[in-house]
C-alpha cells in the first residue's frame, strides 16, 4: 500500500470494503481498497491436506496483491462509527512491511455491513 494509505491509528486510510466469494478460485474474502491500494483477509473455500500440511488450513492476510500472512489477527472491533480496529502480531505486520500492529479503518455504512456479515466466520473457520 502506498503511504498516503497506510492504515494508521488514527483511523484513516482504506475506504471501501466489499465481501468476494469466487467459487472459480477457491476462495472468500474481504478486500478494504482506497485509491487502488487493497488490504484483504480471505479464506479457501476448501481446505486439504496439503494446505493443512503449509499452515494454510486458514486464513490468509494480503496486503496490495504481495505480500501474505497467515493468520496473524490477534483482535478486531467494529465501533459504532464504522471504524474496523484490527490488531496483528508483530510478525504479521512485519511480514506485511506494515508500520505497526494496531490499525483503524473506516469502512462506512455498507463496509459496515460486509465486516458484520463475514468477518468472524473469515477469522475463525478452518
């Protein structure tokens, strides 16, 4: 993600969340995009031996289409002022070549919705 984007602290940054389930490419998601740059948590669809095996039996951290993480969402919050509070661990922010391990994002009314509706399946289902 380019600087301008960054999640911060300060809850600025990401913009649009949208939730993706693509039967094709085995996989479910949400993407938080602004300006091009995206932030997503997705999850498989199914899972085998062989990502059981990696560690890949669940969900996956990607940031801007590059760098990935598995795992690594130690809490969220959704405030009442649609603001998605994500706290990572150290070594999934640093994985991520993100500056910090706490974030705010506004994701709007409609983000809102999408985080509401999936997020906690995404970080606990396997």
């Amino acid at each position: 993600m380019g600087n301008s984007t960054k999640p911060d602290q300060e809850g600025r940054g990401l913009a649009q969340v949208a939730y993706i389930r693509d039967e094709e490419l085995n996989f479910e998601g949400l993407v938080m995009e602004d300006a091009g740059d995206t932030f997503e948590i997705q999850r498989s669809l199914t899972i085998d031996d062989q990502d059981r095996a990696l560690g890949w039996d669940t969900y996956c951290l990607v940031l801007g289409g590059g760098p990935t993480f598995y795992g690594g969402v130690l809490g969220w919050h959704l405030s009442e002022d649609h603001l998605l509070h994500l706290s990572l661990s150290q070594e999934a922010a640093a994985e991520l070549g993100l500056p910090g391990t706490r974030f705010a994002f506004p994701v709007g009314g409609d983000g809102a919705q999408a985080v509401r509706a999936h997020l906690a399946r995404l970080l606990t289902e396997s």
